[in-house]
C-alpha cells in the first residue's frame, strides 16, 4: 500500500500512519499542524512518525487545493484515508469559519482529487455526532441523521452526503467511518480524559459537564485503527460504518477509574450540558463486525491506564 493519510499530525492520522509504516508501508502525510491544540503534541507525533524511512510529509491546509493537490500526486496513492477536520463540537461555537474552511471547503478539495486519480480506496472519518438529537439507542448506521445539534456534526453530516453524490455520480470507492469518543495515548489535549488527568495531577478543579450524568462509548485508538485499516482494505462505494466500542460507559465511572489509577481524588466541578452536546452515545458495531471483521478488544478499565502511563511519559511528575 501507498497511502495518502491526512491529519497525521493529529491523534487518530498519527497512529493510523504508524500502523502502516510498522507494516512496511509507504505513508504520505498532509496536516496543517494549526494552533487549534498546543502544536507541542502534534509536533512529538510528527516526529515519531519521521524516524521511518518510508514517511514522506507535506505541511499544508486542506483549504489549499494546489498544494493538496501538489502532494496527491507526488504520492500517487493507491489508498486514500482523509481523516484532517477542524475538530471539536465546543469550539464550533466559537469559531463557525474554521469549520465550513477545513470539514467542507477541506473535503470537497480532497474527493474531487479522489476523482480526478482514482485509488484503489477513499477512507474518510465522519463522526457519531451525526446522529444529534437522536433518542434511539444503540445509535445503529440506519438511524435518522437528519437533526444535527452542533455546527461540527453538520459538517460532517455533509461530507457523507457529498461522498454519496460522488458514489452516484462517479462511481468511486468510498467509506465513512463513524468515531465514537476515541481516547489513548497521544490524545488530544482538548477532549475530557486528557483535561481530567492533566487536571487532576495537578490539583485542579475538573469541569464535569451536564452535573456528570453523560454516557459516552469510550473506544481505545487501537481498535479504531483496526477499523480504519480493515475499511481501507475492503473497497466499498458509499458506504458507512460506526466505529465503537460497543459499550456505553457513565463519565463518573470513568472519573473512578482515574481516581483509582492516578490514586488522587477528583474535584470536581459540576456544570450544565453545553450547548451542541449530546447526553448520550452508544454505538451498534455489528455492521462493521459483519462485513470488516472489527472486534473491538480494549475497555477502559484497560485503555485509561495506558493513557496516564502516557501522559506521565510526556509530563513527569515533579
């Protein structure tokens, strides 16, 4: 495989990247490397990732179609995994503009390139917020997507509609990839798990939104590489699949288990639900268990260790 990966300055690009490259494949990497986190973490992946020889990268936004498109061709791929998005559903609120540019203008640059060279396979992430308001649970791919509630979940809503335009019109491979809550080492800086450990190493209040009653499907970064990976391998026009756990776990559970691990107690800070969040996620896989063969194997009580294990890596204590 030669692979075309954007965001592999980001957490889940970075760990697809280094999965490819571990299996001796040739990696291509495309990311802006923003200031939207601490560039600190994505620079430490980044050089991870430059120590095997058969990494190439180019630094660019998604936004700059010659310099996409510059790129594209000097990798000639023959799979493509797009997984670069402005991310975050809080700071949609904030910043509206970074999201129509990078998940819109961003995508649309990169299917168009799809279609112009044709690899053997376009992998792209979408998103379980897509489902929004929806009650219904375990969210299943055959769900109601019509009700976004964040301005993040549209864009990615739109990316799979734009996707299935192409699959009706051009006829080219191409698979979503629904990401439930992924966590693990090398994580981003804005999601809950890193701001409560970071929080509670050093004795800090810990923000715990909606007075700590969310449910969320925790899924290890490994298993979503696995998903992404087996996606990539089987070629399928329009299709898509939710990545998760399969388990719906309570925050305060979650909040237990770091107690426990880092043996401090939280302090927590109790807050109403944020406008664009959702109370509850839970992800039906069996699709993807049937037609990619993915079988989820880390929970948490395993995965949030390795994270902190991680984390004290990068920040020792002093």
């Amino acid at each position: 495989m030669k692979t075309f990966i954007t965001g592999t300055a980001g957490f889940i690009g970075f760990h697809t990247a280094k999965a490819l490259l571990e299996q001796g494949h040739a990696v291509h990497g495309y990311d802006s490397v923003n200031t939207y986190y601490d560039p600190f973490y994505k620079e430490i992946r980044l050089k991870v990732l430059r120590a095997y020889p058969k990494f190439q990268f180019t630094q660019g936004l998604l936004e700059d179609a010659p310099k996409l498109a510059a790129a594209y061709t000097q990798c000639a791929p023959t799979h493509v995994i797009h997984l670069a998005a402005q991310a975050g559903v809080r700071y949609s609120l904030e910043n509206p503009h970074a999201y129509i540019s990078a998940n819109i203008v961003g995508f649309q640059n990169m299917i168009e390139l799809v279609r112009q060279h044709r690899p053997e396979n376009f992998v792209y992430a979408s998103s379980s917020s897509v489902y929004g308001s929806n009650t219904k649970l375990p969210f299943s791919e055959s769900h109601e997507t019509a009700n976004p509630i964040s301005l993040y979940a549209a864009t990615k809503l739109a990316n799979e509609l734009v996707a299935r335009s192409y699959t009706h019109l051009y006829d080219i491979p191409n698979t979503g990839l629904r990401f439930f809550t992924v966590y693990g080492p090398y994580g981003r800086p804005d999601m809950a798990l890193f701001k409560f450990v970071a929080g509670m190493e050093r004795g800090e209040k810990i923000p715990v939104f909606n007075q700590g009653q969310m449910i969320r499907d925790f899924t290890y970064i490994d298993d979503i590489v696995s998903g992404i990976l087996a996606a990539a391998r089987h070629p399928e026009k329009g299709q898509i699949y939710n990545l998760g756990r399969g388990n719906k776990e309570q925050l305060l559970h979650m909040i237990e288990i770091l107690e426990r691990t880092l043996g401090v107690e939280a302090d927590k800070e109790y807050l109403p639900l944020q406008s664009g969040d959702v109370v509850e996620t839970s992800a039906d896989i069996s699709k993807a268990r049937k037609n990619l063969g993915y079988n989820p194997l880390t929970g948490i009580e395993m995965g949030i260790p390795r994270f902190i294990e991680w984390y004290r890596s990068v920040h020792p204590r002093v």
